[in-house]
C-alpha cells in the first residue's frame, strides 16, 4: 500500500494529477478540495494517497488532509457508492459540510451532487451517521499545499472548469450553467470551479 507520495508536481488537470517522485511520474486523481490546496506547477507536493486495485487498472487517489481519504475510504464501503462518486462528494463539499449534512439527514444538500439521487442520499445519512458520529475535522493535518487558491495556467480557465466539473460527473450543459452563474472575471480553473459547486450547495 502507497500511504503518501512526496515529490514535485508536474501537471494539475482537474481531477488528474502528475507527481514525479525520484524520477517516476505518478499518475494520481484527487477531489477539488485538494486541488484548492495545490502548490504551483513545478513545486514540491506531498499528499496521502489510496491505491485501489482493479481487475483491469491500479489507480492513486490523492488526499491533501488525512480527513479527506479517511471519508473517502469511508465513502468507498457504503453500497452504491465507488470511488468516483466518492471523489465527486468530496469535490462538492468539505468533509465537514459532508458530516453535518449527514448527521443532519440534510438529504436535500447530498442530492445536489452529481450521481448522487435520493436512494443514495438516504442510504448515505443511514450508513454513515454512525461513522460520522464524533467526525472532527479541526485537528485534521495537511501535508501539503499553500492554503491559497492557485492562478492556473491555462488561456480559458471557463473552459477548464467546465471540462472539469463534467470529468466530476455533471453534464455539459449543468456543467456550462454552473460556470456562467457566477463572475469569473479574472478568476483562474480552480477558483472558476470552487465557485460553481459552492453554488450548488447554497
């Protein structure tokens, strides 16, 4: 099991990720939350990571807070629920949000995330409640990042946003509406999506 990867970041395009670490290129997909916590193209990273093993491919996920891959691998055991909807929860909301939501049985808040219909939302509030109980996210550790929102470096960052969010799980068109329902002038890719799903969960 890869419990972390400390290296340089080569190439962020939401939601996959390039780190070389000694000369290897890894190949990582990671929620927005951690995308917003990203250093600059060519700076040093550290995230944890989740490796799962298929059949037919081995994929890294990369978590910049211990919490995030801990909802994740809690997300990951609930039935229905695969690691790309897991990235798309995580992507839409904090983990904190997320909690409150289910300990609330705040159904209404999940349905908005893409993939994630009202049989979901209910079997989510039911089978994580429990888990989520004593959630605490203030002492959570963040190995890596600036704390600050990155410029991309991209020429339409609307465009990335929108090719994003679909690669999140939306539709174009949900996808295009999300982005044009907010300013994005002067706003770079990750600033331009963090807005767009915060939107949703008003």
């Amino acid at each position: 099991m890869i419990g972390f990867l400390h290296g340089v970041l080569r190439d962020k395009q939401p939601p996959a990720l390039l780190i070389e670490v000694q000369g290897v290129g890894y190949e990582v997909e990671a929620p927005m939350t951690t995308f917003y916590d990203l250093p600059a193209v060519g700076e040093p990273v550290r995230l944890y990571t989740h490796l799962a093993v298929r059949e037919d491919a081995h994929i890294l996920y990369g978590f910049s807070k211990l919490s995030d891959r801990t909802l994740f691998r809690t997300l990951i055991k609930v039935n229905g629920v695969g690691a790309k909807m897991a990235l798309t929860i995580l992507s839409g909301m904090e983990a904190s949000l997320f909690a409150t939501c289910v300990q609330a049985g705040d159904t209404a808040a999940l349905v908005k995330l893409p993939g994630v219909g009202k049989k979901t939302a209910e079997r989510l509030v039911v089978e994580m409640r429990d888990r989520l109980s004593d959630w605490d996210t203030a002492g959570a550790t963040a190995l890596a990042g600036t704390g600050k929102v990155p410029q991309a470096d991209v020429l339409n960052p609307v465009e990335e946003a929108v090719s994003a969010l679909v690669a999140l799980g939306y539709k174009p068109a949900d996808a295009s509406r999300m982005v044009r329902a907010i300013d994005v002038e002067g706003l770079g890719t990750e600033e331009v999506i963090r807005g767009a799903l915060q939107s949703m969960v008003k």
